[in-house]
C-alpha cells in the first residue's frame, strides 16, 4: 500500500496551472484559459474505441514495420465540429469536406475519446519523412559514455558528437524551385530541427539515425516516423478542454510506451521528423516537458493498476470532476481513495 500511496502523493499538484494560451489552427487562432487537473494522472479508466480503417483504403497500405517510436501531433484544426471522431471517420472513409484524405495515423484523441484507425503494427502517413526509409542506425565511429551527447555540425560538414568529429556527413542544405537550384550550402548545426537526430550509445559507440533535409521546413529531420512510429493526432477544436485532451493523449502515450516496451526518449514530436512546427499549440506555449511530465504519471500508474491497486477521486465540493479536472481555481478540496486486496485508504488534500 506505501509505493501506492506515494504515487498519488507525487502526482498531486502542488499549485494549479491556470495560464491564457494561444491555441493554433489553420482556420483561425483563437485565445483559450487553460486550468490543469489536480493530479498529474487522469483519475479515468484507459479505454480505446475501435474504428478501423478498411485494408482497401489507399491510406492504409498494411505493410508491417517494427516501431520505435511514439510520435505526438495535433490536428492544427480549430473547427468546432471537428472532434476525434470526426478525424477518425475521415481517415476511414479517406474523405472529409474537402475532398479526398490521403493522410493517417493510428489514433486520434479529443474530449470525446479515444480512437483507433491502423492497428499499431502497421504504417501510416502522418510524419511526413516518406516511407522510403526505415528506422536505422550507422556507425559514427566514435566513442563515448555520455548517453545524451550534444550533436553539432563541424564546419566542412560531418556530425560531431560531443566535439568529437564523426564519420558521418551531414545532409547538404538544398532546394529547388521550378527545375532550378536556389539554395546549396555546407549545413551548420541550426539546420538541426530542435529535437535533435537520433543517436544512440551502443557498447561505448555512437550510432547516428538515418536523416534527410527537408526542403519545405528547411531544416534536417529524422527519417522513421511514417514506418516506424505509432502516430497520435490530439484534437485542438475550440470550445473544448484542451488540457483534458493532453491528459488523455498522455495516458494513451504511456500505454502504448508499456506494451511495444519504449522509453520515454522514444516519445517524439512530428517536428522530430521533418521540422514542422506541430504539435504546435503544445510547443508555442511552452508544455512539452510538462506534457511529459503527464506520461510519466500515467506510466508509473500501469504497473500500480496491473498490481490490482485502484484509485478514485472523491470530490468534496463542487469545484472539481471526479477525473481530476478543475472546474473552478479555488477552495479545492477532495480526497483520494486507494483499494487492493479489500483494504482500503484515503488521502485528504487541499489545494
């Protein structure tokens, strides 16, 4: 009962978050007060709806590939009508108010669920680094011990990593336009996207991924997000609680990270694979590391559940939902129930 009650003990917020953010969609922009939940973890059951695209859609080709990868959009749709099962039925029926949908991915989240349209094993088209290239490693012929080196680019073009200058040549900064080259230049390291390029510290070696530049964000990105990630898209829709979807994007992410055995490294932003600013909103406000911070939770709180443990939240007034979720910043009083093997504690709290 202890490692149960210090989860939730460390889960529980300490302050709440309430902050204005600016919420981007291709339609319009549009201000939204974002209030964050009691507990880093979503006081509500895990579930998945099923919605499965037919395997003679174009936009499920059905070729299997290992994954590697847990890759975060969002849907940069602000409509109102456009809520998670609006996104997955266009994915399904490859069709939406504009015509033909070529795009996919495996889940989509919003405040009305959770759903899945490519079962995780298979590709989808969601990263856009093509489908050309797998996932892959290459020797860089250095040697090391840090596992989280800085990667940068030495002047006459090759990675070096932590310094120290690698076999591996940089892709060369280049763009076309109407047959013709406009641009054409040795990389320097801010041709980096910002999440990186994988490396990966094997028996005291540097291995590099494989990388491309990416002429319509120009900047270099990582190939194996189409292949070999599971892609998630998150709702943005206005007139919805947007931390509420983080919250349910982040319990996805960490289940899908316990069953393909991942790491927290391996969650990604699409910008990883080709520098698109996205999943945006979480970006341009700042809640990527708290973001993971949801995942975190969610992950520790698989095992506690496999375990047999059960949570729930008792709200004792009305400023709160039994998920967690804040209604009203203020006088915020409940209590958190712990049950297994039929014995049973409850944690006051008082924020």
């Amino acid at each position: 009962m202890e490692k149960a009650i210090n989860f939730i003990k460390s889960v529980i917020n300490k302050e709440i978050i309430e902050k204005r953010i600016r919420v981007y969609g291709w339609q319009k922009e549009y201000e939204h007060l974002l209030i964050s939940s009691v507990s880093k973890f979503l006081f509500e059951d895990f579930f998945i709806i099923d919605n499965l695209t037919p395997l003679t859609n174009e936009n499920r080709p059905g070729n299997i590939k290992p994954k590697f990868y847990i890759t975060v959009h969002d849907t940069g749709d602000s409509d109102i009508t456009h809520t998670a099962l609006f996104w997955s039925n266009t994915v399904k029926n490859e069709y939406w108010e504009q015509g033909k949908y070529a795009c996919s991915y495996q889940y989509v989240v919003g405040n009305d669920g959770t759903y899945q349209q490519i079962p995780d094993n298979e590709v989808a088209w969601h990263a856009g680094d093509t489908t050309k290239f797998d996932y892959a490693l290459y020797d860089s012929n250095v040697m090391g011990s840090n596992p989280n080196p800085i990667i940068t680019i030495s002047s006459d073009g090759y990675f070096e990593i932590d310094g120290k200058k690698s076999q591996i040549l940089a892709p060369r900064v280049k763009k076309e336009k109407d047959g013709k080259v406009i641009i054409d230049r040795i990389p320097t390291t801010s041709d980096i996207n910002d999440q990186g390029i994988l490396c990966k510290l094997i028996d005291g070696k540097y291995y590099l991924g494989e990388v491309y530049f990416n002429e319509t964000y120009m900047l270099i990105a990582n190939r194996g997000g189409n292949n070999n990630s599971i892609g998630i898209e998150s709702c943005i829709n206005e007139n919805t609680d947007i931390y509420y979807t983080w919250q349910k994007t982040a319990k996805l992410v960490a289940n899908l990270l316990y069953k393909h055995n991942l790491t927290f490294d391996d969650v990604k932003q699409h910008h990883y694979y080709s520098g698109k600013n996205c999943p945006q909103t979480i970006r341009m406000n700042g809640f990527w590391p708290h973001f993971m911070e949801l995942v975190k939770a969610e992950y520790q709180a698989i095992e506690l559940l496999k375990e047999g443990y059960k949570f729930r939240l008792i709200n004792r007034n009305n400023n709160i939902l039994e998920t967690g979720r804040v209604i009203e910043n203020k006088d915020i009083v409940f209590s958190v129930e712990i049950i297994k093997d039929n014995k049973k504690i409850i944690l006051d709290f008082n924020l």
